[in-house]
C-alpha cells in the first residue's frame, strides 16, 4: 500500500482479541517511532514497551482517579507503548506526535489495531501514576507525552472516514 493511501485509510483501533502480538511486529512499530524526526535531531524521546498486563490495570486506575475520570481503562489493548521525554524540553510533544504518527502508521500496515491515549501527559507526576511509572524505569525528570496502546483487533485496521478539518489557502 502506499504511503498516501495508508494515511487516508488508517484508523484509531479500541477492540482487540485476547492473542498477543508477535513480539517481532512490536519490536518495527517501536523501530518506526524510533526513526520519526526530532527537533534538532536531539532524539531525547524514550520508549517504554509493556507486555505485564500485570501493569494495567494498577496504572489505568491511578490515571483514572488522577484525572477524574473513573472507571478508566486501555480496552483490553495487549501492548503499551509509553512515549516519554525530559520535562526540560521545548519539543517534547512535537517529537511524541512524529513518533506516534509513525508508530500508527507501521501498526496498520502491519495489521495491528492501535490508538493514542494522551491523558498521562496530564497526571505523569501524581504521586500514584508516577509510583507505577518509577516501576516501569521511566525517570523523573520524564513526562509521558503520550501511549500507543496496541492489540490484535476485532476488525480492519482500515477504513474509509469523513475529513472534516479545514483548509485555508492564501495564495
């Protein structure tokens, strides 16, 4: 599929079987993210992989009552991929959303569902998520930008949707 063509026909994914992703499909979708652009070529972003579903649950309810926002949960996704970088830096989130954008891209071609969660870019330093995130070998100094959350789905990975958002042309 072309590049073009798989932009147009991506699609965020939130049902997923109960079978594993083949490590092997993880390992090139976190490769893809790994190769977006940075600011600067500073590649400060860290990249957290967890398959201990053990994790899950404990962190989805820490950032649930974090962000008030209970029952809170990852829809039954089999890999998280946490995007973190220093929160000493002025691009941390443009070089997240270049990563992500990537890891996206590589999930669907590879016909893996996935989607973003960006609440823990809000709660990264309550005192409970980032007693799970410490776990997880993510520093300190680290916010999370952002998650990939990803699972083999329930159906297609793409679709055809409405593009609503708009263009403007001075010319």
């Amino acid at each position: 599929m072309e590049v073009l063509e798989l932009i147009a026909k991506r699609r965020s994914v939130r049902k997923f079987t109960e079978e594993s992703i083949p490590k092997e499909l993880v390992e090139k979708i976190v490769q893809a993210g790994r190769e977006a652009p940075t600011a600067m070529n500073t590649q400060e972003l860290r990249f957290t992989v967890v398959r201990d579903k053990s994790y899950f649950e404990p962190l989805a309810k820490e950032v649930g009552e974090a962000i008030k926002r209970s029952p809170y949960h990852f829809n039954q996704a089999t890999t998280l991929v946490l995007v973190s970088a220093p929160k000493s830096s002025g691009n941390a989130f443009a070089n997240a959303g270049c990563a992500m954008q990537n890891m996206h891209l590589a999930a669907a071609s590879l016909g893996v569902g996935a989607y973003w969660v960006n609440q823990l870019k809000d709660c990264s330093d309550a005192p409970a998520v980032r007693s799970i995130l410490t776990k997880l070998e993510i520093p300190e100094d680290h916010v999370v930008t952002s998650t990939l959350a990803l699972g083999m789905p329930q159906g297609d990975v793409l679709g055809d949707r409405e593009v609503r958002s708009e263009v403007v042309w001075i010319e």
